[in-house]
C-alpha cells in the first residue's frame, strides 16, 4: 500500500504496527536481513525508489551527482543507500503535482514537511530565526 493521504498514511502505521507485532520473529527476521544484507538494503531501496517516485537506481544517483552528492538545503553529504554515520538521502517532491524538487537528507526533508512544503510558512520561520 503506498499511502498518499494522511488518512491511508496513519492506516499504514496502524496495520504494519499490528503485523510486527503479531509477528515479531518474521519482523526481526526481515530487519536482521535489512542490516547484514547490502544486496537485499539495495534491492529494497530501489523497489522503493520506483513505486514512491518512478525513479530507477540510476537516476537517483544521477540526481544525487547533480546536486554534488550533498542535501540541496544543508548541503551535508549523503547517499542514497547511506552506511552507518552518513545521512541519507530523501527525493523530495511536491505533494500536489509529484514534481521532484531534488534530493535532500533525512532532517531537512522532514523539517520541510512539518511546515506543510509551503514557502509562507518557511518565510515566516526564517523570520522568527532573524
């Protein structure tokens, strides 16, 4: 389920919460392969690329080098498939159109979705910074 809105999001949480939780030894099973799998961490990632964005492997590295392998906002490096210790690597798009913006880490992506991906609201926290 690739959930869009804010409804099917929490319906999503709600149901793989209650998976793992009825199943904790497949869920363990699933996240031990994660961790000591870099093959299976790659294949999953990129399942996810395309079904969340349309983006192949490449192209996600191909717009990754264009931004010189750094987050557009705070300009640290990441990956999109990151080790331990290296931020990773977030498509970021506009919710409305599906449009992608470019790649950003982890905290910047999410900073720019709690103030709602809106630039009067970013104009208003950078004006609460100054």
């Amino acid at each position: 389920m690739n959930a869009k809105t804010p409804e099917q999001k929490a319906k999503k949480v709600a149901y793989t919460k209650a998976w793992r939780e009825r199943h904790p030894e497949k869920s363990a099973e699933y996240w031990q392969r994660w961790r000591s799998k870099p093959d299976y961490r790659k294949k999953k990632r990129s399942e996810a690329l395309f079904r969340n964005h349309g983006l192949s492997w490449d192209e996600a590295h191909y717009l990754l080098e264009l931004q010189g392998g750094t987050c557009a906002l705070c300009f640290k490096e990441v990956a999109i498939l990151a080790p331990p210790g290296m931020r990773s690597a977030h498509i970021d798009h506009c919710h409305e159109t599906g449009v992608i913006r470019g790649v950003l880490c982890v905290l910047c992506n999410t900073a720019l979705g709690h103030l709602g991906d809106t630039p009067k609201r970013l104009r208003a926290g950078l004006q609460y910074l100054e």
